[in-house]
C-alpha cells in the first residue's frame, strides 16, 4: 500500500480531487472579481448561458446535474437572491417558471468561462494526453455505469 495514498478507493480519491478542483476554480474566480458564487452556481449559469436560444426550466438543471428537486430549489433561490438568474412565468402553464440569466449572471459567466479553460489547461498539464485521454474514457465509463445502478437498469 503506498504510504502517501494509504486509502485505495475510487469514491476516495474521486472524493478528493473534487474538493481540490472546487478549491481551485473558486480560488480562480475570486482572483478574476467574481463574488458569491459556487462552482455549481458556475456550472448553472455555463449551462443557461449555452442554452438561451431554448427555454430551461428547474427539471432540466435537476435532470443535467443529477442533483435533487429540493437542492436545485435551494441553490436557484440563492443565485435568484444574489442577482445571477431570474425566473419568468411561462403563460402556456403557471406552474413551470423559465430561468433566465440576468445581466450580472451574463457577465459572470464570462469570467468564469475565462477561469474554466485556465483551469482546465493547469489540470491537462498535470497528465500527458494519453493519460488525460485515459483518465476520460474511464470516468466516462464510470459515471455511465453509476447513471445506470442509480436508474436501476443494471442488473449484475
């Protein structure tokens, strides 16, 4: 076992380096003025952001990011609140409210777009690109494989 990592588990590590990327993009975000956002605040409005010629609603943020009804509300309500997004009535049905980027929420999208691809290229550095190309394929395979136990469409 080695001494440095004396855990060997995936959901450890994966753990980990989680942290450590979140660590990195607020710490890059701040550096660049962006305040009061969270890397999932910054995944949402990247998401809207690269959706606004169609109309995205709470379901499609759950369904996207794999996160529950009641955590989406709470995070929605917060970037609602810090003047990021805003939401609108849709008159074909009173109940579905559409989410919109404020202008604030535009700009900020920028910087973090800016910080995502310094990021990413720091991250990209640490590995060759076989390695990289590697470490996708069996994340990729990873998370389908977990998207499907949580569906309840595997069957080992």
């Amino acid at each position: 076992m080695d001494e440095e990592y004396p855990i060997q588990s995936i959901g450890y590590d994966v753990k980990v380096i989680h942290h450590l990327i979140q660590r990195e993009m607020i710490k890059s975000a701040v550096e660049m003025g962006v305040d009061r956002v969270t890397v999932m605040h910054g995944w949402i409005i990247g998401y809207l952001a690269r959706n606004r010629e169609r109309d995205v609603y709470q379901r499609d943020i759950e369904a996207k990011f794999g996160i529950s009804r009641s955590t989406v509300t709470n995070i929605l309500q917060c970037m609602e609140k810090n003047g990021y997004i805003k939401r609108e009535s849709v008159p074909s049905d009173a109940r579905l409210k559409k989410l919109t980027l404020t202008e604030k929420g535009e700009a900020t999208d920028v910087i973090l777009q800016k910080a995502i691809a310094q990021n990413e290229e720091r991250f990209n550095s640490l590995l060759s690109e076989d390695e990289r190309d590697e470490f996708l394929k069996l994340t990729h395979k990873l998370r389908a494989g977990l998207e499907m136990i949580s569906k309840g469409e595997c069957n080992d």
